[in-house]
C-alpha cells in the first residue's frame, strides 16, 4: 500500500470499514482562527438532511460524523447545501488549478481537506475521507487545540468540535502535481471550530 499523507496515516478501521487497499492519501485541516462526487439526484435546500436527497456516500459522511459524536453526547451535524457548494467550489480550484493541498485563506469556516489516488477510494470519496479523520481520535486524549503534545488530530477536532452545527461536502477528480490522478476532498464546517487553548466537546 502506498500512502503519502501531509499529516498521517491513520488507517485503522472505523465501525468496521478499512480502506482501500492500494491508496495514496493526503489530507489537511484547516480553520482560519488558528497560527467529482456525483450530485444529489435532487436539489438540497440550505440545512436538510433527508436522506433522500443526499447520494449515499454523503450520507455515510455525514452518518460516520454524527455516530462518533453521538457516542461523546454531542449534537449531531445537519447537511449543508452552501457549504457543499463552497466545498466543491474549492477541490475544483484545488484539481484544475493547484495539484496539491492547499488550504482556502478567505473563509470564516472550519475545512478539512483531503486527496488519495487508487485503491477504488473514488467509489466513496467522502466517506473514506470522513474514516480517516476520524480515526485521528485514537490518539485523542482530551488535550487542548495547540497542546505541544496533541500530535496530529485537528481533523478529528474539527469533525467532532461541539460547537459546529453544520457540514457540506465535496469530492473531484484531479492530479496531484507529480502526475497521479486522484480525488480531492473538501469538507466546510460552520460555525469552524478548533480554537487554540480549547477542546473539542
């Protein structure tokens, strides 16, 4: 298996589900206040979360992230149209004009970025990146956001922070600069969270 990650390769299971076998993976998180996914088959209103109008890899997204933060008795998220449009609107600029990982510097929302190439990872782009932030919470001890001795969690920060309400999601198909072709995950959180000096719940 080949992986190439900015952060980590965490790789474990989560409820039972591995990831692929054959799989290059990047990922980034972001929120600005610290120092191709198919369509929905129809329209989504600002803040639904009917499954009927989310694709299925959505849905399990979107599921991983409110299982694991009902297990720490936080509120779940609701699906966010705007910020699937801001999210999408962002791995399109990261595929075709970037080929690398690169965090937005113009918003005021949570983001966790993502890219993996092989291993069929483009069959639930956003579920499998979901996985992987999540997994970060094996090594999640209940430090503060900025704690020298947190290590590299601030994915799992961000999907479980307590204060964030809503999540949209967005996945596209692009290269990576060294000539690989892959999918760029991009997931904005409102309101952001991973506050310096904080915890997440």
């Amino acid at each position: 298996m080949a992986i190439e990650q900015e952060t980590n390769d965490a790789q474990t299971s989560l409820e039972k589900q591995e990831l692929p076998s054959e799989l290059i993976i990047q990922d980034e998180q972001h929120n600005p206040t610290i120092s191709e996914e198919e369509p929905p088959s129809s329209p989504i209103p600002s803040n639904d979360t009917r499954p009927a109008t989310l694709s299925q890899d959505i849905l399990t997204a979107l599921t991983l992230h409110n299982s694991l933060r009902r297990s720490r008795n936080i509120a779940p998220l609701n699906y966010d149209k705007s910020l699937q449009d801001s999210a999408r609107q962002w791995a399109e600029h990261l595929a075709k004009n970037v080929g690398k990982l690169e965090h937005a510097t113009d918003i005021d929302q949570g983001e966790n970025i993502y890219w993996a190439s092989g291993g069929g990872f483009e069959k639930e782009p956003c579920a499998n990146a979901t996985r992987s932030w999540l997994n970060e919470g094996r090594w999640y001890t209940g430090q503060r956001v900025g704690d020298p001795a947190q290590g590299v969690i601030g994915h799992f920060t961000q999907c479980m922070w307590s204060g964030t309400r809503r999540v949209g999601m967005a996945a596209v198909e692009g290269g990576n600069g060294d000539g690989k072709r892959g999918v760029y995950v991009v997931a904005r959180y409102e309101p952001g969270g991973n506050f310096v000096g904080e915890r997440p719940y």
